[in-house]
C-alpha cells in the first residue's frame, strides 16, 4: 500500500477545500434563473473568459500526463501523432458565426431545430450523453489513480473528494460560475506548462543542449515521425479521427453559444488552437527533459509528476499538483456541466412541451433536472470508475472516431448545408458510426483507416439521401434565413 | 532536429495561426455581428419555447 504523501496530501485537500467553498459562494451570489441560463449564461459571457475555459476544458490532467508520457516515449511524434486536436479546431472556427446565430442552448437543440426533429434532437443528446459519461468516467480514473501515485491517498477518496468539491459550484452556478473558475485553472495551467518548459530547457543548458541529450538518449525521439513508423496512412487516420471528433465537442459548442456577440465565438472558438499548439511543445519538452533524466521509467504517464519531483525544483511540487487539480477538475466540471444541460434542456425539456406544460413549470423542471443530474451523473460516473472495467483503453483514438462519425457530417451539413434534411442527418449518424465500429475491429491491413471510411460514408451518405428526398419546408426555410 | 520535424511543427503552428484568423474574419463585421443578434435576423423561431426563466418570464 503506498504510503501517504503528507504534503501533496494537504496541498491536494487544501485546494480541492478552496474549490468548495469559493465555488458555493459564488453560485449563491449569481442565481441560475433558467435552464439558458444554466446551459450557455443566458449568453451574457465575454472572450476572455470562454477561451480560457475552453483551454482549461481541453488541458485535463489526462491531457497534462498522456501528452508529457507520449513525450516522454516517442519525442516529437507528438506533433504528428496529435495533429488532429488542432486540426479539429479549424472546423469549429470557421462556422463560429453561423452556431451563434442560432439563439439556441445547446448542440443537440441546435440539430433539432435545423432539422425539424425533436427524435434527431434527443438522438444527438442520447450521444453526447454517452460520451461525456465514458469521458467523466475515464478523468476520474485518472484522478484516482493520479493522487494516489502523487499523495498517497485512496484512490475511491482522490475521486469522492473531486466530485464533492465541484458539484455544487455546477449544479447551483451552471456554465456561469463554471467558466468563472474554469478561466482561473487554465491561468494556473498555463503558467506551470510554460514555467515547466523553461525549467526542462535551463536545467538542461539551453534548447540546442536538449535537444544533443535527447539524440544521446535516441535519436528516434528527435523524429516527428518515429523515424518512419508512422506511416502516412496512419496519420491520415489518426488526423482525421481526432479532427472529427474534437470538431463536434458540444461542451466547445455550448462555450461558443455563450459569447454576447458572434465575435466572443470567434475569439473561444479561435484562440485556443495555437494555445493548446504552445502547449504541447512545451509538453513535449517537459517528457523530453524526464527521458533524458529518467530514461527508464516503468511507465511514460509518470514523467509529468516526476518531473516537478525529481527534476525541477523542490518547491514547485504544490504547483505541480494545483496544476493537475486544475486539469482535473475543470474537465469534470465541463463535462458533467455538459451531461446535465443536454439532459434537462434536449431531454426533459421537449418532454415537458409535449406534455404541454407552461413555459414557467418547464423551466423549473429542467433547471431542477439539471441539478439532480449533477447529482446522479457524478454518482454514476463514481460507482462505475471503481470497477476495474478497461475504461482506458477507451480514452483512445477509437473513441473519437466513433464520436466524429455519429456527428460530423450531420452536424457541419446542417450549418453548411441548406439542402440537408432530417432524415440524411439520422442515417448519415447511424451509418458513420456502424462502419466506425465495424471497421475498427476490422483486420488492420490498412491502419487508421477506420476514421477514412466511416467520415467518407456518412457523408456519401447524406447527400445522397438528401438529394432523394425534399426537406420539409419549414427546416429549409428556416435554413436558407441563417445559411444566407 | 531533423526536417520532418520542423515542418510539422511549423504545420502545427500554421494550423493554429489559420484557425485563429479564420475565426476572427468569420466574426469580423459588426453590422454582421449586430445583424445576426438582432430579433430582425430572419433567425428561426425557437422551437422549444425559448429562454424563459423559472417564472415563466422571457430573458
């Protein structure tokens, strides 16, 4: 049993304590009145705010540790390797105007109203609750896991004490107190990646000096490419599957949908690539700088922690382990943020209309829904993290490809696409994530190719419906108003 | 370093510099901007009631 870390202990308590109590107080002075309050602020945010928090939502701690581990392992393929996670931004970016026009709470009711289809709405929320849920899931492993590598402490109580410290902040504030606290975590992340970075850098010599210990250690690691293995039909797979999916992230979605202006969107929507670019190299030399010093660690995911033990100096231990907190409990609070709108918004809410309740009933039902989500989603998340089930081994690419092939084509036809219609978006998901799942576990005679088709298919897919058969004319209609 | 690995960099960075500048000059025209906030926008009409809060009064 590992022994208990006092120090990181009580640091990790003492900021998880902080989190509580600060994010209580705020939530009690900004009250959610609605669930478009709840969702997207009622879209009240500015551009500094939403950007950092979409950095901070991207930078998880499973971020900070697998990008410094595939640093530590294979150098510089990083930039290859993870190239898609910057490419999908560009999708987002460039239909930053168009999402913010639809005044709109959520992607799924975004999809609903395009298309005309309460069915595709909620078949959209039923997706992007399961992926946020095996998301929730698998941060919480690694918070687990990481606080008992880091401070000793149990790893049922690492993630009881996470959950505990962000519940009410979400369930009581929504996206306004969230993105409040989640802007200050991206600050703290950034200055430890850069400050770490510098550190890996100067303890090293200088950059070139590095870069001679690196070559000294192996040179494959100097290689964007491993030195050739990755083959370019493997990036071609791996870009296009993490492309896919990063462009249909809903919680990027509901950050656009709270900016004043379409111009906050731009700026949420924008920035962060070339931040998160900044941010993997100095990563990248973070790993590095561990492989040169550590060259023999037992596993790659330990060498962002050690490098703040073992490597930099002593009293950036505790910055070390706010950073990786920060990581940690801004992509829980995302997502949980994000299960509980689509619930409460795409799910209870069309219900509530059908029922034909009053618009005030409604939105006390879907405001309380989302809080008991909060709740429930935790608890799941919780109970389930603990089961020793191979939750990792989903935090691959394959998620992702499944991910984009269920929602790219059908989500950027319905903002690029007038002629695009409900029926060519539900088939276009269905297909896109049947040949993702088949082709997957297809023979590897071509890698990274299960990406390729399923994208290709959906999309062949609805076009061609959507050419055999006319939208209603209420959708077009509407379409044609925003797509002009 | 060897080559590969400054064009994917430089790739990597290139991306970024696109997407930023892509998203500011989709966003770019405040007569655009105002024009697609306005009530007047041609903006559907929202189908699941709209933003209204828990007292049933509209935001």
């Amino acid at each position: 049993m590992e022994s208990v870390n006092v120090y990181y202990a009580v640091s990790s308590l003492v900021f998880l304590a902080a989190l509580l109590l600060v994010g209580y107080w705020l939530s009690r002075r900004q009250r959610v009145v609605s669930t478009h309050d709840f969702a997207v602020a009622s879209r009240q945010m500015n551009a500094p705010r939403m950007v950092l928090m979409n950095i901070a939502t991207y930078l998880s701690a499973v971020s900070l540790i697998g990008f410094t581990g595939y640093g530590y392992a294979s150098g510089f393929a990083l930039a290859s390797f993870f190239f898609g996670t910057i490419l999908g931004h560009l999708p987002l970016s460039l239909v930053a105007r168009r999402l913010h026009s639809w005044h709109v709470s959520s992607i799924p009711e975004f999809v609903g109203q395009r298309y005309n289809s309460t069915m595709l709405r909620g078949w959209f929320g039923l997706i992007f609750i399961a992926i946020y849920t095996v998301y929730l899931m698998l941060n919480l492993v690694g918070v687990g896991v990481l606080l008992h590598s880091v401070a000793g402490l149990p790893i049922w109580l690492s993630e009881l004490v996470v959950l505990l410290a962000l519940m009410a902040y979400v369930a009581l504030g929504g996206m306004r107190v969230t993105s409040l606290i989640n802007s200050v975590q991206a600050v703290v992340i950034l200055v430890v990646v850069t400050g770490g970075a510098l550190i890996a850098i100067g303890t090293a010599g200088g950059f070139l000096a590095l870069l001679d210990n690196v070559r000294a250690i192996d040179p494959t690691l100097l290689s964007a490419t491993s030195d050739g293995a990755l083959t370019p039909g493997i990036l071609l797979g791996t870009t296009l599957g993490w492309m896919s999916g990063v462009a249909c992230r809903a919680d990027f979605g509901a950050q656009a949908l709270s900016g004043s202006r379409a111009r906050v969107a731009g700026w949420t929507l924008g920035l962060p690539a070339i931040v998160i670019v900044v941010t993997y190299f100095g990563l990248n030399l973070i790993g590095l700088s561990v492989r040169t010093q550590l060259p023999h660690l037992a596993s790659a995911d330990a060498a962002f922690p050690l490098f703040f033990r073992e490597v930099a100096p002593n009293w950036t231990g505790w910055i070390m382990i706010f950073a990786l907190l920060s990581g940690i409990t801004a992509a829980c609070d995302s997502y949980i943020l994000t299960i509980s709108t689509i619930v409460s918004n795409d799910i209870v809410k069309p219900i509530m209309h059908w029922r034909q309740a009053t618009l005030a009933r409604t939105e006390r039902v879907s405001v309380n829904t989302a809080r008991v989500t909060v709740l429930v989603s935790s608890a799941v998340a919780f109970v389930v993290s603990l089961s020793n089930l191979p939750l990792l081994a989903l935090a691959t690419l394959s998620l992702f490809i499944v991910w984009g092939a269920a929602c790219f084509v059908p989500l950027y036809g319905g903002l690029l696409w007038r002629r695009g219609s409900m029926v060519a978006a539900l088939s276009s998901s269905v297909v896109g994530i049947v040949l993702a799942a088949v082709w997957l576990n297809a023979p590897p005679f071509a890698p990274g190719s299960s990406a390729l088709v399923s994208l290709v298919g959906s999309l062949v897919v609805y076009v061609g419906v959507s050419f055999l058969r006319q939208g209603t004319r209420q959708p077009e209609a509407a379409a044609t108003q925003v797509l002009d | 370093m060897p080559v590969e690995t400054v064009v994917w960099l430089a790739i990597n960075a290139f991306v970024g510099l696109v997407t930023l500048f892509s998203a500011l000059y989709v966003t770019r025209t405040p007569e655009m901007t105002d024009a697609a906030d306005s009530p007047s926008s041609g903006d559907p009409p929202p189908l699941s009631g709209g933003a209204t809060d828990i007292d049933g009064n509209e935001n």
